[in-house]
C-alpha cells in the first residue's frame, strides 16, 4: 500500500522558509523512513505566493495568483511512503518533529483498485 | 480488531525488527531474542490501549522485555547448574548493563539489524527457513501471514521456523555482521532470499491478489534497508533496482482474466513511473561503484532497457542482447542463452537467434523445457519456415504443464487460416 501525507505546516507565509535547525530535525526523521525502507519520494514546496491556482467553473478555467488569502491551510510538501497498513502509515506520520501542524494522511489508488473499464480508460493513450 | 490493537500492530511492525536484533546481539540467540520481544508486544498489548502508546515506543518495547530477560536469567539460574549456562547468561546481563538501547547510536542499530538479516539467512539453513525466518524476524509477519503468503499449511510454517531457531541455537552461530570475504560469501545468501521473496509475490501461481502485491512490498522494504546498510554492494543496489522496475510492472502482468501477460503485450501505460525512476536511481548507484555489476545488476540494466522503451517496437535489443551476453559470462545457464537468443533474434534478425539456439539446444537442461521449442517455434516462424515453427509449437505444447500455455502454443501451431 502507499500513502501520501500532506503536511500543512501552521506558519504564515512570511515565516515560510525553515531554519536550519528544522530541517536538521526533518532530514534527521526523512532519514528514518529512509533507512526503514518505507520512503519512495519527497518534497517541500515553495510558498503559496510562488504558485497560483486555476479554477474551474463550468468547464471555464481561471487563473488566480498566489498568495491565497481566503485559504485556511495551504500545503508545504509530501512525502509518499509505502506501509503496510493506514496504521502504519499514520504511525510513522505521528513520528514527523512537527510544532504546530497537521499530516493529512491518505492512501494512494493502486490500478488493482479501479474496475477493467476504468483501468483500460487510464492506459489507453499511453504512448501513442 | 480494536482501533488500538490495530495502532500497536502498526507499532510492532515498525519496531520489531530493531528490537528483536538489539535483544540478539545481548543474548546471542535470535529464537530468544523474539520471544523476549513478544513478551514485550504482550506487556504493550495489556498496557498501551488505556495507558496510550508511548511517545518512544521502541525504548519502552526495548526497556520492558530487557526486564524480562533479566527476569528469565535468574529464574534459569536458580534452576540449572550448567555452568557453561550460567557463564553465558552472566555475559549476556553484564553486556546488558553496558548498552543502553536509548543512546545507541544509529550505526550500532544498523549494525545489529544487519546482523539479524544475516543471521536469517544464514547458509546453514535451508532456503524456505530462511524465507521464513526473514519474513518472520525482519517482517514482524505472523506464521499464519507467512502460511498464507505461500501457501502452505500453517503448521508447516510454524514447524519450519521452530527448528531453525534450533538449528542457529545449536550451531551457536554467532550474531554478528560477516566481514571481509566472508560477507562476499554469505551476501548471495541474502539477497537470494530477497529475491524468493519478491518472485513469490510476483508469479502469478494463484492466492489473494493483495497478499502477493505485500510480499513484493516486502521484498523491496528489505531490499532498500539492506541498500542503506551496505551500501558500498553492487549486487545489492543492482538487486533493488531490478525488484523496483519488476514491481513498476505489477500493475501490467495479469489480463483481466487473471492470465499473465507477456513482457512485450503488456500495456506499458500501466507500467509505474515512480519505481522505474528509482530503479533507474538505484541501477546508477550500482553501476557507479568500482566493482562491475553482477548478475542481479545486469538482470536490473535489462529490466531498464525494456522500461525505457515507450513502446514495445523502441526497445534496444543489441543493448539488450549485450547485456545477455555478459551475464551468460558471469552466471552462465541455459535460460540466460534462451533470453540471448530471443533478444539476438530482435536485435539481428530470426536467423541469429536459431543458431544460437542450434549450439545450446542439445543441453541436458534443456530437454524437457518447453520455452525451447517455443521460442524456436517463434524464430522459424519470424524466419519465414511456418511447417517448421508448427512442428516446435506442437512438440512445446506437449511440454508445457500450463493448460493456458498450451492453447495457446496449439493454436500457433496450427493457424486458422493456413
């Protein structure tokens, strides 16, 4: 099974880039999911204002740049692991050295999981 | 299941492994240490659903069953004599004073959970125990988990793992990471097993689908630990790599009948992106080290040139037909000299691949092996000789104990509309 985990960290955009000693503290946690075999891939996300969201309204697009005032959270990297149970999973969240903050933990769809139809719709116009 | 046992499950899966090889290195007994470590998960499974799980669960699990080892050694001290025991046991407290789990250093849990895989897979046992045993000890699974995984009956598991903790006791096989050119030695041992591993969760040879995709995951689990451990193998890196491009293809080899798909008439968009990038990552790290690649290296630089390959017709079969070659130089086999004719009869034309095919075909191996006849069938066919592809499917068909299989080699033997 894999699992993505979302990290919403509760910072305001201004205090977004971390010290060094946070991210001693998260290279040092990055490190145990690596050493335990479970981690496959990582990253940390540049601040909202850096970004921009598209919107879609009645199939219409619309392009708005960050920052995202009206937004409460905004996310600020993933992790995606492998685990052998949501329990896991959610264990190995509850290890991260976080202060003041919040992983969203979520299983990743596997082919195996959608019906023959939607797993044929997914690969069809592979490389062609 | 309760919401906390399931939490301490989770638990017992991330921290047994340490435990149990911590406990072993102190009382130089692998059977003991686990069943130390069990009394622990017990003492957890009592305590931690009304007290909470522990911010350190692995200090706790770690703190309570060194208690029970101290308490164990004195209830046998009282009752045995032998002295030899005693000696023992009095070591085992004393390097237990010394060493604090809590301040151990990373490389010293490293060092320890390496000892525990080796010790697994200790040359001594036979190759089903050592699965066993590494799924058991590394995997923190259950015997009735393992029985399911492959399919046997849980009392064979079960009798399978209780005689090779006997065996390492009795052996007095020391727990401890080989060095030198005795872990050269005893390294194939592991890796072998890594690779059972694997192939049991990626043959298609029936059980729940979700168990089979677990024992890949697994494989690959035990694999990257063993790629932070030692990282200066290229045989270990090569090994991951190639676990990691054949599971990119799990999603790929069954049709929706459940029936396996060939290589080449896989759909390729199904093909996982994430792990064939961090095969290609792992393959790199092999090949970037001073020893050449070995065979599970070479193997893995063949998985990547199929995965390369967008579509099926792209594919670089004179890399791939180099690459066969060297690996028939180093861990020559028949099978190795049948992918070699198949890919020389890609790369250059039906023509190379037979008479490949002509110098090994009279190998004793091979005799009763339907891929053979199969894959000549395949070339005489490519080459333009229909009556005499016919003849091979035919004799291939009589071969094959797959029913699957040998319908469809009928069928090509005798096309509909010939």
């Amino acid at each position: 099974m894999r699992f993505m985990m979302f990290m919403y960290p509760g910072i305001e955009e201004k205090d977004w880039t971390p010290s060094a000693e946070d991210v001693a503290a998260m290279s040092r946690y990055n490190e145990e999911l690596r050493k335990a075999g479970m981690l496959l891939s990582l990253d940390g996300l540049r601040p909202p204002s850096d970004g921009g969201v598209v919107s879609f309204e009645d199939g219409k697009a619309t392009i708005t740049d960050g920052p995202f005032t009206e937004a409460k959270e905004v996310v600020g990297g993933y992790w995606l692991i492998q685990a052998r149970s949501k329990e896991e999973a959610l264990e190995w969240a509850s290890r991260c050295p976080g202060e003041n903050c919040r992983i969203e933990v979520r299983q990743i769809f596997e082919m195996d999981d959608f019906p023959q139809d939607v797993q044929d719709a997914a690969a069809e116009n592979f490389g062609g | 299941m309760s919401d906390a046992k399931r939490a301490i499950e989770a638990v017992w899966r991330i921290e047994s492994a340490r435990l149990i090889a911590g406990l072993a290195r102190m009382v130089q007994d692998v059977g003991l240490a686990e069943d130390l470590a069990q009394d622990a998960l017990v003492a957890a499974l009592e305590k931690w659903p009304s007290d909470g799980v522990p911010d350190n669960p692995g200090a706790w699990l770690m703190a309570t069953a060194k208690n029970r080892a101290i308490d164990r050694m004195r209830r046998q001290e009282s009752f045995q004599s032998k002295q030899e025991e005693i000696a023992r046991e009095t070591g085992a407290l004393f390097a237990m004073e010394r060493s604090d789990f809590e301040a151990a250093a990373d490389d010293e849990i490293g060092d320890d959970l390496l000892a525990l895989i080796f010790t697994c897979c200790h040359p001594l046992l036979s190759r089903e125990a050592r699965v066993a045993l590494t799924l058991r000890l590394l995997g923190g699974l259950t015997t009735p988990e393992i029985a399911r995984a492959f399919l046997a009956p849980e009392s064979t598991v079960a009798q399978r793992l209780v005689r090779a903790k006997k065996a390492l006791r009795e052996a007095r096989v020391p727990f401890e990471v080989p060095r030198g050119t005795e872990l050269d030695e005893r390294l194939p041992s592991v890796l072998e097993v890594v690779y059972l591993v694997f192939n049991e969760g990626y043959a298609a040879s029936g059980g729940e689908e979700w168990v089979r995709r677990d024992l890949c995951e697994e494989a690959l689990r035990v694999g990257r630990i063993l790629a932070e451990l030692v990282p200066a193998e290229p045989e270990v890196h090569g090994l991951v790599a190639l676990l990691e491009i054949q599971a990119s293809r799990l999603g790929a080899r069954l049709g929706p009948e459940g029936e396996p798909v060939l290589l080449l008439d896989q759909n390729r968009g199904r093909w996982d992106p994430l792990l064939i990038v961090r095969g290609r990552r792992a393959l790199e790290r092999a090949e970037g080290l001073p020893r050449p690649l070995g065979p599970y290296g070479l193997q893995a630089a063949i998985a990547a040139c199929h995965a390369q390959a967008i579509r099926a017709e792209e594919t670089d079969w004179v890399k791939i037909a180099a690459l066969y070659d060297a690996l028939a130089q180093i861990q020559p086999s028949p099978i190795v000299e049948l992918n070699r004719a198949v890919a020389l009869g890609m790369a250059f034309g039906p023509e190379a691949g037979l008479a490949l095919l002509n110098e090994i075909g009279d190998q004793k191996e091979l005799a009763n092996y339907h891929l053979l006849p199969s894959v000549r069938g395949d070339l005489l066919e490519k080459a333009g000789r229909p009556d005499e592809a016919a003849t091979e499917f035919k004799r291939a068909a009589e071969l094959t104990t797959n029913a699957r299989e040998r319908d469809l080699l009928l069928s090509r033997a005798a096309p509909p509309n010939a």
